[in-house]
C-alpha cells in the first residue's frame, strides 16, 4: 500500500505544481495587459514593477488553487484509468475510495495551507499592493490622467484631457486654476502640451501649445461679481509651473490603508464588525429618540404628551379632539414636527445604508478566508471521480472538462456574492452557494466512479439507443 500511495501522490503532485505555475503565469498576464498603458514606458524602475506584480500575484491564488486541484485531480485518475492502471488497483481489491484516499490527506495539508495564507499571507499581500499603487499614482502624475476625466491629484488645480500618447504629449488640454484669485477660477485651454520635469524635480511644467486663458477678477471684497473685468488671452507658448512637492518620494505607511476590510485578518474583521454593529446601533436608538420626541402632541392644559393608535379615521378623531381656538397652533406644531423629521431624516439614511453595506462585506470577507479552503475538498471530489469515469490523461478532454466545471463554480460564486453584498442574500449563505450546489454533484460523481458508471462513454448511450430503436421497430 505505501509503494501504491507513493505512486498516487507522485501523479497528483507533478501535474498540479506545473498547472498551478500555467494558471498563475496566465492570471498575472491579465493583471499586465490590463496595466500595461500606465506601467510600460512610463519612467518606472523595472523592480517597482516586478513588486507590483508580486503582490498583485497572491490574490490569484484564490483563483489557481483550486482549478489546480481540480484539473490535477482529472488528469491524474484519467491517466490512470486510461493507461488501465485504475483497473489494476481495483482488481487487487482497492476500492475507488482507498485509491483516494493518500491524495486526500495531500489536499488536507492544501486546505489548512491555504487557510493559513489566506488569513495571514494574503492581507498583508493587499496591503502593500494597495500602498505600492497609492505611490505609484502619486508619484508619476500622468499615470493619473485618464481621457476625458479630471484629475484633482495637484492641489488647487483640475486638469483634464481629451486624449494622450505614449511619449507623453496631451491633446485638448483644459486646466481649472482655483489656488489663487479669492477661489475664482482661471480656466486654460489648449489644443497641445506635454508634462517634464525641472532638473531638481521640484516642480512640473506643462508645456502648452495654440491656446486661450479666460479670467475673471474678484472685486474689492474678495466676492464674484460676474459684472466684474472678465479677460481673455491667447498665447502660442505657455508653460506653468506646478508644485510637486504633494509628489515627494516618500513611501506611504502601509498602516495608513490597515483599516480595509480585505487587509484584515480574522480577528481584525471580527473587531471592524462589532465596531460598525456599534455604530450602526447608536444610529437606531438616535433616530429612535429623535422621532419618539417629535410624535408628540401639544396640549395647553396637560402639556406634551404622546399620541395613541387612532382608528381608521384618524384625521377625524384628531380634529375632534382638539379645541376649536387650538388648531393653528396644533397644525403650526405638526407643521415643524414633519420640516424637523424630514431635516434628520436625509443624514440618518445614507449613514444606516453605508454602515449596513459595510458589516454586509466584512461578513463576505470573513467567510471568503474559509471558502478558500474548502472549494479545494469540494473541486477534489469533482475531479477525481470524473477523471476515473472519463478515462483520458493528458492536456486534452481533462482541461475542457475542468474549465467547464470551474466556470460553473466561479459563475455560482461571483452570482452569489454579488446578490449577497447586495443585501439580497444571506451573506453566509452567499459564500457558501456554490458548495451548498455542488456538493451534491460530487457525492453523484464519487458514487458513479465507484461503481464504474458510464456516464461519459459515448458507446454506452449508442448501444442504449440502438436498443430503444429495435423496441420501436418491433
């Protein structure tokens, strides 16, 4: 038996390291080509890049690990009951889940692997990710500039562009200069430029070519006044200075982003959620005092007191009760309950949905460290099986049949979340969907496999309706 879990474990792990390596080379070519136009040629150091790829890597574990496992669990009990050496084992009395067994204990120490990674290895791994990109951004000011959106990265100023070159220069250029003039702005326009630096790097100059500048002046007072000079220049050449001091090379604290929930391990999840549950509750028991003290109705004689459940016909019963002299007075007061409900109202809102939606994603978060680890047992129990039905080793049928199945698993997962981080789902039921419908599928799959089930022989099915066509002939 050892020399037979020796030979199984040295079929699983050799495919799984080399597809492993294919699919993480594959996610982090993604990253790139989606980076490529802000990274390449942009003056950045060659290892500034490799250590964004770097940590940008640990998050495509989640996404290679377990298509790993599952594509390594196909080719391997293909390979085997392709090459008639399933058979084998199971004619010497080994039982498909004896067979298992060894890889089960590998995918064990996978699992309890890939805990541990992704509740200590990966926060950090997104924290110095999204520390790295705060400085890249903020070092090099044109990795900012996005067609057709304004930047605000340079204090008192709003840069905009309708389009730009590899080398730097920009087109239809329109710069809003709110720093100086008592906050009216001086708007620049031109059809050409290109950002340099000063030698010292202190400040950034932006050539401009064929352009107009449009300004108006305050008056005495500091106050716009539109009937006020409003001039106008036209230049060829223009180059303004801007500060870069906001840009100084220092790195930025990877503390400073700590507080992101995917930065977070466990317990400082757990901490964020009793923090936010916190606030959320002193949101409630204010909204509740504030209204309790408004729904009260004044009453010259016995002061304020709190307004009962009505019958059908409240505004009858409540006109009746109110003095003929009094009514003014009581509308007037309803009046300024209702201007001050609806005051509170607008900021108590936005507030309850914000912190709503916040303790709704650190629970996804908190099980998404958990649903790591189990797709792993869940995605080896679909492939094994499969791969001892379907019989075929190799890079073939086995990649076809993984992918098919993975999509299936990440389309039910990125559904489930998505609806979940919506409200309209359970969270934890969200992040567990697809094992709660998969799960089934692998019990049927492992059950078929052990009693050598058919279920891809194509030839099986034909014979099968041959015999359904002689029926009918008959």
């Amino acid at each position: 038996m050892k020399k037979l879990h020796l030979l199984l474990i040295k079929a699983f792990v050799r495919p799984f390291i080399a597809t492993f390596f294919v699919m993480m080379f594959i996610l982090l070519m993604f990253f790139l080509f989606k980076w490529i136009d802000d990274l390449i040629g942009k003056g950045f150091e060659w290892y500034t890049i490799l250590e964004l790829m770097y940590y940008a890597s640990a998050a495509n574990v989640s996404m290679a690990l377990p298509l790993s496992v599952l594509l390594s669990s196909i080719m391997t009990f293909g390979s085997l009951g392709e090459n008639y050496e399933l058979v084998a084992i199971k004619s010497a009395g080994i039982s498909l889940q004896k067979a298992m067994r060894p890889l089960f204990v590998v995918i064990l120490i996978l699992t309890v692997s890939s805990f541990f990674f992704a509740n200590y290895m990966l926060p950090k791994a997104n924290l110095k990710f999204g520390s790295l990109l705060y400085d890249i951004r903020n070092k090099k000011l044109s990795f900012l500039i996005k067609p057709g959106v304004f930047n605000n990265a340079i204090p008192g100023y709003a840069i905009r562009v309708d389009s730009k070159e590899d080398d730097g220069t920009l087109h239809n250029i329109m710069i809003y200069d709110h720093k100086e003039n008592n906050g009216i702005p001086k708007v620049i326009l031109a059809k050409e430029g290109k950002m340099e630096k000063t030698a010292d790097g202190k400040f950034l100059v932006l050539s401009l070519k064929n352009g107009v500048q449009y300004e108006e002046q305050a008056s005495s007072n500091g106050m716009y006044n539109p009937r006020q000079v409003f001039s106008r220049r036209r230049f060829k050449e223009t180059a303004p200075r801007f500060d870069m001091s906001s840009f100084d090379g220092n790195t930025t604290d990877p503390n400073a982003f700590g507080n992101s929930t995917p930065m977070l391990n466990l317990k400082g999840i757990v901490r964020k959620r009793d923090s936010l549950t916190k606030q959320l509750d002193t949101i409630h028991m204010r909204t509740i005092e504030n209204l309790t003290s408004n729904f009260k109705q004044f009453n010259v004689t016995k002061g304020y007191t709190k307004i009962k459940a009505a019958p059908a016909k409240i505004d009858d019963v409540v006109l009746k009760s109110i003095p003929n002299g009094s009514r003014k007075q009581a509308l007037d007061n309803a009046t300024n309950v209702v201007a001050n409900i609806m005051q509170h109202v607008p900021n108590w809102a936005p507030r309850q949905t914000d912190l709503t939606g916040e303790i709704i994603f650190t629970t996804v978060e908190y099980q998404r460290k958990f649903t790591l680890a189990a797709s792993c047992i869940l995605l080896f129990f679909i492939g094994a099986p499969l791969g001892a039905i379907i019989r075929k080793g190799g890079m073939g049928l086995p990649v076809v049949v993984a992918i098919s199945f993975f999509l299936v698993y990440h389309i039910i997962t990125t559904v489930a979340e998505k609806s979940a981080r919506e409200g309209n789902l359970n969270p934890i039921v969200g992040m567990w969907m697809a094992m709660i419908v998969l799960s089934p599928l692998a019990a049927f799959l492992t059950y078929k496999a052990t009693v050598d089930s058919a279920l891809f022989d194509v030839n099986y099915y034909k014979q099968m309706l041959l015999k359904v066509f002689k029926k009918k002939e008959k």
